[in-house]
C-alpha cells in the first residue's frame, strides 16, 4: 500500500496531549484494569435537564433538521447578549460582536486562518491549553513562547516580550481563569493587557471558557475594558459552565472585524450548528442560573478536600483559585512530570496530567481534574 506522507504543516503537531492519554486509558481498559480518572477536563455532572428535554424537543422540529445559519440563531445570539450583558456589563450588539461556534475550541483554531500569514508571529502562553499551538501551526504562524511562572501567580510578564516580536507578532493567546493553573486574572491585568495590545496592533485572542467556574473572586472579561472591542475576541463555551461537552457549543464575542473574519472562515469550512443544539444552548442561558450556582458548589466542595488530602500527603503547593483542576508543584527530588505521572498510572491506577504535557514552562507540575464524585476523590487521597 503506497504511504502517503503527512503534510509537513500536521507532521510539526506534537501528539495531541489528551489523544495520548486516552489511548493508556484504553489500554488499561482492555487489560480490565480498573482506574481513577483524574486527567480530563470533562465533568462527570449532567448537564441540565431542561437542556437535555429542550434538544429532544427541538430536534424534532423540521426546521432544526436542515442546515443551520452560519451565524447562528437569532434567539441564541440574543440570549449570550442578555447573559453577557447581566454577567459582565458589557452591552454586544448581537448581529455584529457575537459568534456562536461549535464548542470554543473550534473558533479559537480555526480564528487564526482568518489574519495570520505564514511566517507572522503568534504569541502563546506556557504552559497553555495545547489547542493555541494547533492553532498557530495550521496557520503556518511562527510561535513566540511567554512563559508563566509561579512567581507572577502565572500571569505573562508582557514587557519580556522582545520588542522585535511585539512589532510584528499577529495575535495573542491569552486564557484566565486558567487552564492549567487555575488562577484568575486580576482587572489591572487585563487593563494592561488591552494597552499592550492597543499600542502594538496584536489581536488578543482572550479565552474565557472557565469564566463560571469560580470560588472566591469574580472572573472579568476582557471586554470590560475601554478599548478591548477595538482589538480584542473572547471566547466562552457552554461545556464547562453547563456541563456540555459533548454537545459541541460555545462562541465568541467581541470586535466585528474580528468576529467577521472568523465567521468566513467558518462559512468555507462548516454548515452552522445543528439548530436543536442551538435551542438547548438557549435556554441554558436564559434558564439555568441556579445550575451553574450549584455546580459552583460541587466543585468547590471537591477542591477542599482534595488540597486538604494533598497537604496530609505533602504535596503542600497546590492551587485552585478556580476552573475544576488542582495545579500541584511536584517536590524537587521528583524530577520529571512525566514520570510521575507513570508511576501514579502504574503503580496506584490514578491518571493525572503531567505539566509538560501543556509545554516545557509546565515541568514540575501536575494537574488533577475535579471531575469525579467526592468519594472517589478521596480513594485517591488514601492510595495517593
Ligand atoms: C482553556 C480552554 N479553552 C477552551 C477549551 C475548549 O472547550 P470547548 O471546545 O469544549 O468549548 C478548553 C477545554 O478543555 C479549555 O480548557
């Protein structure tokens, strides 16, 4: 059979972190090994039932089973601009500066393909959530590394940036609450942010898809600032605050070039969402406020006890200011994340991700997902 060979833009893509992790689950599973899962971010909580009843509802409605617009539903971009605006202040115009996507993650890799030339600079955060990599490599972008370290609370120092790459990077990744770390950015540092942008013409590509996911402060959108909607796109997603990751919903908000750009991409690559997704999304928005309050509960409940576990363990510096994970820095004498996180797989049957994974700035560190019940949470702590 004749090999064909990769391109050379998919052979530059690292094994994508959790495709890897879920094949050594497979395996365990063949081996009919048992194990506990505490590596992805997919919460094991149902999403709402009146969602769950609005899809199978919706899904029969004629209209709902043809092609969907591209820029999505009217209702819906209403709704996210009644919740954005009860959430944040901020007032979207909803034809123009609100882009329902299929799950956030497709609007944050395919929004490069709309600005970036080949060769221009992207700037990444590390560690970061892997998908701002996939992105840049697709857009044939170069890939400038702002690392964040524990000593900043793992906010970018953005006058470390070299001036040269400031002049002539396109777009900036920027995530809080924030996967892996889990820390909320404070106002003064998106209020700087948006001028560092503004000043160098960089598009800030804000990532806001844990915004509810929170147990003390508030996290802000970027939008709240003057002058964010000249140069900024946010992205929000109904998997984590509703629990529907599988549903395959989010968007994006913000400047309407931006948001026009993103929407060509889409138009030339998908067909809109399936019109009963759309409705389930709605009225998730508009319905389910106490859901979320609730689900805020659950996960602050399995924080305690898993950071109080840990301390009893040793592993006295964790963190988990928000978003359903535990940032846990690995004591000196363990050099590698990687091995770590073998050994836990092999030798206690507990899967965890390894810093690394999110990129070089992530060694030392280990991340645990929240996402089992709290009794399972605390089999860990007694086998850890
Ligand atoms: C920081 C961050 N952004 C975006 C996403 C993508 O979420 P979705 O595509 O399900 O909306 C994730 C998922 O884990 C994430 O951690």
């Amino acid at each position: 059979m004749k090999k064909f060979k990769l391109s050379k833009r998919l052979q530059k893509l690292p094994p994508y972190l959790f495709a890897e992790i879920d094949r050594q689950k497979k395996e365990l599973k063949e081996k009919g090994i048992d194990f506990i899962d505490l590596s992805i971010g997919d919460p094991d909580i149902l999403a709402p039932q009146s969602v769950v009843r609005g899809l199978y509802n919706c899904a029969k409605i004629k209209e709902n089973q043809k092609y969907s617009l591209d820029q999505g539903k009217e209702s819906l971009r209403r709704a996210i601009k009644n919740w954005f605006y009860e959430r944040f202040n901020v007032n979207l115009d909803e034809d123009k500066e609100i882009l329902p996507l299929i799950g956030s993650k497709e609007g944050l890799v395919h929004f490069p393909l709309a600005f970036v030339n080949n060769n221009e600079y992207i700037i990444i955060p590390n560690p970061s959530y892997p998908g701002y990599r996939g992105a840049a490599i697709f857009s044939g972008a170069k890939i400038y590394e702002l690392p964040l370290f524990k000593k900043n609370h793992f906010l970018p120092e953005l006058d470390k940036i070299p001036l040269s790459i400031r002049n002539k990077a396109k777009i900036i990744y920027i995530n809080y609450p924030n996967n892996p770390t889990t820390v909320v950015a404070p106002f003064d540092f998106l209020e700087n942010l948006v001028k560092f942008c503004t000043k160098y013409g960089i598009i800030l590509v804000y990532d806001n898809a844990y915004s509810e996911i929170y147990f003390e402060e508030k996290p802000h959108s970027v939008l709240e600032v003057d002058g964010a909607r000249e140069i900024a796109i946010e992205f929000h997603s109904f998997s984590k605050t509703f629990c529907m990751t599988g549903f395959r919903i989010g968007w994006a908000a913000g400047n309407q070039n931006l948001i026009k750009g993103l929407l060509k991409v889409k138009t030339n690559i998908d067909s809109g969402i399936f019109g009963a997704i759309q409705d389930a999304a709605t009225l998730a928005l508009e319905k389910e406020k106490k859901y979320v309050e609730n689900l805020r509960k659950v996960f602050k409940e399995r924080r305690d006890v898993f950071i109080e576990g840990l301390h009893n363990k040793g592993f006295n510096d964790a963190i988990a200011q928000a978003t359903f994970y535990v940032w846990v820095k690995l004591p000196p004498k363990i050099r590698s994340s990687i091995e770590f996180v073998k050994k836990l797989m092999q030798e206690k049957r507990i899967i965890a991700t390894a810093g690394i994974g999110f990129g070089k700035y992530g060694e030392g560190f280990v991340r645990f997902a929240l996402t089992v019940e709290v009794e399972v949470l605390k089999k860990a702590l007694l086998i850890l």
